[in-house]
C-alpha cells in the first residue's frame, strides 16, 4: 500500500513537472522536409534504432561521433538520409566501412570522431547534399544551429521522430565529474546566459549531427551532461581540429 502510494506521488510529480514538450532538440523548431540535406540519422543495421546524428560529407560519406559506432563491424550501421521524419519508410544504406580516430578514447571522450562510409554511392538531390567543413577557430560568443532527433526533454526523454533544430550560443565550458574538456578539441554551445530557462541544447541521440554557421560544419554536438540535458553547454567536438583527419579520411 505504501509502496503504491509512492509511486502514484512520484507519478503525480513527474507528471506536475513536466516541462512544456513544444517549447523545448531542447528549446528547438521542427524542421521542413528537405531543409537540412545534409542531416543523417545512424541506425543499428537490422533494426530501426536511431542511435545518433550524422553529416553527409561525399558521394560515400558520413561524419559522426565514435561513441555509437566503435568496434562495430563496417557494415552494420543504416545511413538514413534525405527525411526529416523517422516514422515514414525511407530509404535504407547500409555501411560497408567504419573508421574511427585512432585517438579515440572512449574513457575520457577524447577524440570522439569517426566516419562511415556507405557500400553504394550517394546520389545529391534537393533533399540529400553534402556539407562542408569549416577551417577556423570558434570563439565565445557565435551562434549557429544544431539539429537532430534526439530526446527533447530534460530528463532524456521524448524521442522526436521529426528533425528539430535550435539555435546554440558557444561559451565557456563547465568541467563536471562527467567530463573534462580541453579547448584544443572542444568548444561548449547552448543557451546564451546562464539561465538555464528556458533550456536550449542537444540531448540523448543529438550526438554526432551538424552544427552549422554560414553553411560550414562548425562542430558536431558529443555531449550533454548525463544527469539532465540543458542543464550546462552542451560538448561539441571542434571541427578545425579534426579537419584534416576527416578529409585524409573520406576518399571517393
Ligand atoms: C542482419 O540480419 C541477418 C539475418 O538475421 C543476418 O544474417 C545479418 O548478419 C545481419 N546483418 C548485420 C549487419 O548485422
Ligand atoms: C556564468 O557563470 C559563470 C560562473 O558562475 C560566470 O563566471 C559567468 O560570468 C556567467 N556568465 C554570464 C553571462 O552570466
């Protein structure tokens, strides 16, 4: 009896504070069929598992974080591309190579890139067209735009089957338990003041999409903290830095 009770007051908080679904990505806008082109959903091979974003880069091409994809076999991830929807049919392109940074560090989210090459060649379209990466140093203080369909609640939450997007504001990095971060590799983006409402950021499944300034890949969003989304600047990894490893790496 006790026990029931707990749980109906838990459920009856839960339900209480549950923040507003609409005005949370966290914070973002759907977006339009064919609006981001070069937006890629990274599916488990043999399941309809969205585990995180991608960048479509060549004709054979998609940047990612490494987390989702480390140790995989190469042709075990699905490269979505070309909707803004997970919940209509789509095409599927089945991957036939991984490469991971050789530095990855899986511990301490160091170096957390890698790119996925798709066994057929992409064809462009109005829909489907490749991004590029940009060559200088992000400052505090630039806004750009990151997309995805990942949770949009605080508390992980909520998957969104149609792509959203909000726009992040970079700025210092908080070091937590969770993470350390390193400005070389680094740079943090989320809600442009310390407030932290109303909450803007990535969250679970954003990590590895685009964040894009004047139509160049800026970063690419690996973490939020792990407790709740919006809560710090979210982790995106510094494309400047890696820049010369993803393109010695993505031969056509
Ligand atoms: C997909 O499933 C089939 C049938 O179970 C299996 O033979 C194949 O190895 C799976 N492919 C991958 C990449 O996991
Ligand atoms: C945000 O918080 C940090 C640490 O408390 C502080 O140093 C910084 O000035 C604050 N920034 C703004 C825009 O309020």
């Amino acid at each position: 009896m006790i026990r029931q009770l707990v749980f109906i007051c838990v459920g009856i908080v839960l339900v209480v504070g549950r923040p507003d679904a609409s005005s949370r990505i966290l914070g973002g806008q759907v977006v339009a069929h064919g609006d981001i082109p070069y937006q890629a959903s990274l599916q488990y091979w043999n399941t309809t598992f969205h585990f995180a974003g991608g960048v479509l880069l060549n004709t054979r091409w998609v940047l990612s974080t490494a987390k989702g994809v480390f140790g995989r076999a190469g042709n075990s991830i699905n490269v979505i591309l070309g909707t803004n929807r997970l919940d209509i049919p789509f095409g599927n392109r089945q991957s036939d190579q991984i490469r991971t940074h050789p530095l990855y560090d899986q511990s301490i989210h160091a170096n957390d890139v890698a790119v996925i090459r798709t066994a057929a060649v992409i064809a462009f379209s109005v829909i489907i067209s490749p991004m590029t990466l940009a060559t200088h140093f992000i400052n505090d203080g630039v806004t750009a735009q990151v997309s995805g369909w990942g949770a949009v609640n605080e508390d992980k939450t909520g998957e969104s089957v149609v792509l959203r997007r909000v726009a992040v504001t970079t700025g210092p990095c908080v070091n937590t338990e969770f993470m350390t971060f390193n400005s070389a590799n680094h740079f943090c983006a989320g809600a442009p003041t310390n407030d932290t409402r109303p909450l803007v950021g990535i969250c679970t499944r954003d990590v590895g999409g685009p964040l894009v300034l004047d139509n160049l890949l800026i970063g690419i969003p690996f973490h939020h903290d792990p407790r709740a989304c919006g809560q710090f600047l979210d982790g995106y990894m510094r494309i400047s830095s890696y820049r010369a490893w993803i393109l010695g790496n993505i031969p056509v």
